[in-house]
C-alpha cells in the first residue's frame, strides 16, 4: 500500500531528515490546505533545521484549526524558549500540563526555566550546540539507528566471511529496483499546484532511476545527484519520489580527484565537473553537486560567526577571461588557509541563495605553489 504524503514526511522527520520532510510537504501545499496535521508537521520540521519564522508561521495555521495539542504547544513554547522568553514559554507548559499532566517534556522544560531559565546566554548556549532540542516536540525512535547497528553487524559477518574465502567480487546494486505497481504507476495523478520543472514520460522517469542507480554504483554520484534532482522536481510519483530521496541519502561528498578541471586534456574519462555556465543554466538540476571551479577570488570577507566568504571569478586564474562569477561561502569548519593574490580551484557544493541567485557552499581550496595552475 503506498503511503500518504504524510505518513512519509513523518518517516523522513523520524529518520531526522527534516530537508527532504519540508520539500516534500511543501510540494503538496494545495492538496493539504486547512489541514492541522500538515501545518503541525511542517512547523516541526521547521523547528528542527532552525528556521524559526516558516516554524513560528505554521504552527500558526495549526492554531487556528486547533490548540489543544501538546506537539503544537511544545513546539510554540521551544520558539519562545529560543528568544529567552520564558515567561510566556512558562505559560505555554502549564496549558500542556492542563490537557496531558504527565508530559515529561513540559515538567523537564518548566524545571529548566525554574533553576536557568533567567539566564539568557545560557539558553543561547544550548541553543548553539542544540541541547535545547531535548524541549522540542518528540518526533520518535530513529530508525536508522537500528538499521545502521544491522548495517555494521553484517557488514563484520562479511569481512570475516571474505577473510575465509575469497570469491570473485559482484559489482554491488544500489537501492531498490522500481516495482511493477511503480513502473506503472510512474507519473503522479495529483492535481497539486506546486510547480514542476521537468515533465517526463512515464519511461523517461523509470530511466532517470535506473540511471541514478547505475552511476551511484559506478561510484559517479555527481550524475547520480542530477537524475535524483530530475525526479524530485518532476511529474514522477510520490513514491517513486520517496525511493529516489532514499538513493540521494547514500550519496557521498565527491573529493577533487574526481573532478578533472575543465582545461583536461585526458578524454578517457567522463567528466563530473560541470561547468558554471551548465550550472547557471539550471540551478535545481544540478542543486547539491560538487564542482571545482579555477580563478582568482575578490571581495574576501571574514564574518563574526567565523565563517569566510568571497567572489570567484571562473576562469580569470590567467587574467584574460571571466566566464562567470559565483559567491563563495565557507563554513569555519570548512575554512582554509587562502592566499587572495593567487590562482585558486575552489571545491565546493552547488546551492542556491534565499533569492534564488547560484551560490557555492565551500569545501576545500587548492592553490599552486608557484603561483600558476599548470596546463
């Protein structure tokens, strides 16, 4: 039986993958309008990935349906609680205790406001190394923690079995292949008013998957990113959606060995490393990708949360030519050491900023010793 939209959104916040929880509810906003669950669960999500104001807005349209919900108020309460108003928040936990008197949750948050609640760097504090979750809406037992206990236990029986005997090595599958009931029922019926990028025939979804199998087992994740993209913001169906969310799950970060420059001369080799002006064309196609762009960097800037960030300007490492030029930001986990004067390749995630304008989030850097990247 497939499941509802949100039967798999609650799965995806289980499996603490708000991201994929949020896209997915909110390409179905016009089929779930006035619906308390709907709102309720995309406010949670919200909460989760700290973005206080789509939270704030959702559990709002929750509350004009209905209030007396302890997953509601908690998660109103944990708002106030972020902003260090614990007065308010304080209320918010008596009106749970009135409606469910033996809420942990409640008793534990009214607690903490008790003994720390009027120090405010405090609460900042645990609100930076999310220990404030512990106050959030409980969202379930992670699933994945089972699985990947399981994952590690055979993957220990087949090291020992490999040591005994060695046999020859089948190339490993990827995923699971598409039922019949999903090949049939490839292209989704919905009448939803969310926007979709790529109409495809129903064959064309089927390939797209196999497609994104058949590089991730190839161990080409960049293509495999593409075909996944390629669904999730198609005409595909729901559950064919949900299967290609669980590929993109096992995708890994792709180093700069496997993204050749541009300038290569070796065509032995596919090429992952698409070009700006590829990626510039179609931000959502290519959204998530590791690319390694060459040039100089201009407007360098440290930021107070110690984060980095500059201009690259694609190309111009020899000064003649600027094929584009893209934001860069850098993580303070992320952060290199960079000289600004010199040449640069910088590896970084293609993503999109809050206006939609193409932006790389950075990886990691290489700079030439002698100055120059050598052809």
């Amino acid at each position: 039986m497939a499941h509802s939209v949100l039967q798999q959104a609650r799965y995806l916040m289980k499996r603490r993958k708000f991201g994929f929880a949020i896209r997915l509810l909110e390409s179905y906003i016009a089929n779930y309008k006035g619906s308390f669950e709907y709102y309720l669960a995309l406010g949670t999500s919200c909460l989760y990935i700290g973005d206080e104001g789509d939270a704030a807005k959702y559990y709002q349209l929750a509350r004009e349906i209905h209030i007396n919900s302890s997953e509601l108020l908690l998660g109103q309460a944990a708002l106030l609680l972020r902003h260090g108003n614990t007065v308010k928040a304080l209320q918010y936990y008596m009106d749970i205790l009135d409606i469910d008197p033996n809420n942990e949750q409640a008793k534990a948050a009214m607690e903490f406001i008790r003994t720390k609640g009027k120090d405010y760097a405090y609460i900042q504090r645990i609100k930076e190394n999310r220990k404030i979750e512990q106050f959030y809406p409980p969202i379930g037992f992670n699933p994945d923690i089972i699985r990947n206990c399981v994952f590690v236990a055979l993957l220990l029986c087949l090291g020992i079995f490999l040591g005994i005997k060695l046999a020859p090595k089948e190339k490993p599958t990827v995923g699971n292949p598409l039922s019949r009931d999903q090949q049939r029922n490839a292209i989704s019926q919905s009448l939803s008013s969310a926007p979709v990028h790529y109409r495809l025939e129903k064959k064309d979804v089927i390939q797209c998957y196999e497609d994104a199998r058949m590089y991730m087992t190839q161990g080409r994740d960049n293509p495999a990113r593409v075909e996944i993209n390629r669904i999730c913001n198609s005409n595909a169906s729901t559950d064919i959606k949900f299967e290609a969310t669980r590929l993109a799950e096992q995708l890994k970060p792709v180093p700069f060995d496997k993204l050749k420059d541009s300038s290569s001369k070796d065509k032995d080799k596919f090429n992952d490393n698409y070009s700006y002006e590829v990626v510039e064309r179609d931000h959502v196609l290519y959204n998530g990708c590791y690319v390694a762009w060459t040039g100089t960097i201009s407007n360098p800037k440290s930021n107070d949360d110690g984060s980095w960030q500059c201009s690259l300007l694609i190309g111009y490492q020899d000064g003649k030519h600027v094929e584009g030029i893209v934001d860069v930001y850098f993580s303070p986990e992320n952060l290199s050491r960079i000289n600004p004067d010199k040449p640069i390749r910088i590896l970084g995630v293609v993503t999109e900023d809050k206006t939609g304008k193409l932006v790389l989030d950075g990886r990691t850097v290489y700079q030439p010793v002698k100055g120059k990247f050598e052809d």
